[in-house]
C-alpha cells in the first residue's frame, strides 16, 4: 500500500482544497488526477498530507490556497478558512467566522461549516454556532478546548 492510497482512503477520495471528489483511476499525472499534498509548513498540525487534485496541488504553490465559501450562502465579510482552521487546531478556542442577514442563512453557513470542516481538519471536533447581534446573525466556530 502506499502513501498515496493511505491518504486518499483517509481524506475519502475528497479534494482537500476544493473538496470535490478526486478519481482514484484517473492517471496521477492528469489535472484532474490524485497527489500528495503537503497541507502545511506547521510541524504540529495532526495531519501533515492530504490528498488533492494534480492540479488544485500545484495551483497552491503558485498561490496561496483559498477555500471558497460557495455562493449558495449568503455571508457578509467571512473569514478565510485557512487561517481559522490553523488557528483553531493550534489553539483551539472559538472564533466569529461570518455574518448573515437572517438566522436561516446563518444556520445555513453554520451546517455547511462544521460539514466542511470535517474533511478540512479531520480530527478536529468543530461545532458552529448562530448568534444574534446588531440586526444581524453571527457564526461562530469552537473547538472543545481552550
């Protein structure tokens, strides 16, 4: 068996960057194809590879990778998912990740959230939360430790 396998049967065939489905016989050379890929430079994350499309691989290294909230919900100024992943599996804690107009749009990006998470930081129990303030509904994510 090799890593290759080990990752992929880990991140269940999943994209860790666009999250879509990653062929497992599609040639390793395609765009479209399977890779190992090195999340991050932290040498304390729990989980150093992941796997990623060829393409979505190498588009990283020319670019910082950006985990696209989908346009399906409606959030005003959401924080890069990146940086709160890291953040939150360094230190864990809770953090204020969007706003939204009404409370059925915020449990929409909370639901989506935690989902999302689960595969972006496998290993890291995240919980969502909608709050209400200022005319507007806040999500937050939160880790069980602090």
């Amino acid at each position: 068996m090799s890593l290759l396998d080990d990752v992929a049967r880990r991140d269940s065939w999943r994209c860790w960057v666009c999250d879509e489905l990653v062929d497992a016989d599609m040639s390793v050379n395609d765009p479209r194809g399977p890779s190992v890929d090195s999340r991050t430079a932290d040498k304390k994350a729990k989980v150093a590879e992941r796997l990623a499309h060829r393409a979505c691989n190498t588009r990283k290294g020319a670019v910082k990778v950006v985990i696209a909230w989908p346009d399906r919900l409606h959030v005003v100024e959401p924080a890069p998912l990146i940086a709160v992943a890291e953040r939150l599996e360094r230190k864990g804690g809770r953090e204020l990740v969007a706003r939204c107009p009404s409370k059925k749009d915020a449990q929409e990006a909370a639901d989506w959230l935690v989902d999302r998470f689960s595969r972006l930081v496998p290993g890291l129990p995240v919980t969502a939360s909608v709050e209400a303030g200022g005319g507007q509904y806040l999500v937050a994510l939160a880790t069980g430790r602090r």
